[in-house]
C-alpha cells in the first residue's frame, strides 16, 4: 500500500490527466459530497455535483485547454486521515491566454481512497 503522501500525489497527477481529456464525469470519485471549492477569482462552488458542472461548463470552451496542478508539498495530521496539499497551477487555452496561481487542497481518507475536501486558488497571472 502506497504512503498517503505519494497516494495524493498520485491522485493529484490522475485528476490532472482527466482535466486535460476533458471527462468531468471521471472526475466525481475523487471528492467528497460536500467539497468546497473557491476558485482562482474567489467564487465559491459547494458540493461535488456543482463543481463537475463548472468542469464540465470550462471544457464546453473549445479554446480550453487544461489546467495543471503541481504538487509541492502534502503534510498529514496526526491521525493520518486528513492531509493539505499546496503547489501552483497553470490553466492554459489554445488562443495563448494562460492563468497561473498557487493552491491548496485538503484531502481526507475514506474506506481507503484520498478524496478532495477542499480546495483554494489563487490567481496570480492572468
């Protein structure tokens, strides 16, 4: 069994892949029901079901490329159940615009699997 922090890790480069395929549907079983996630602007979206909609919204732009997430460093609690990750990421589109930031995300363990809890970008450039 994989170490939580290369699980995340792992997790983090597969939830990449599926971004650039553009398949929000694949993407639902890596987070918790109740996700918060605020985006590089600072609009909150709740739930897992309303961020598979605004993936699925990004990847109907044709211009839309993928956004990357690099992982810099992943720490656990105490218990072993809940993690944070930070790193940066870049969204990129075919007509050259590119946004880029740093983000966090929590990360909590259930039956098993590392799932998303939370995220937050920040938009630095773009």
């Amino acid at each position: 069994m994989p170490l939580p922090e290369d699980a995340i890790r792992a997790k983090r480069k597969l939830t990449n892949r599926l971004i650039a395929s553009h398949d929000a549907p694949r993407l639902r079983p890596h987070l918790t029901d109740d996700i918060l996630l605020i985006v590089g602007d600072g609009e909150l979206i709740s739930g897992a079901n309303a961020v598979i909609a605004a993936f699925a919204g990004q990847f109907a732009d044709p211009a839309f490329i993928a956004y990357v997430r690099t992982t810099q460093t992943v720490e656990l609690d105490a218990r072993g159940g809940r993690a944070a990750e930070s790193g940066r990421w870049v969204g990129a589109w075919k007509d050259g615009v590119e946004m880029s930031g740093v983000y966090l995300a929590a990360w909590r363990e259930s039956r098993g699997q590392w799932l998303l809890e939370r995220e937050l970008y920040v938009t630095l450039k773009g």
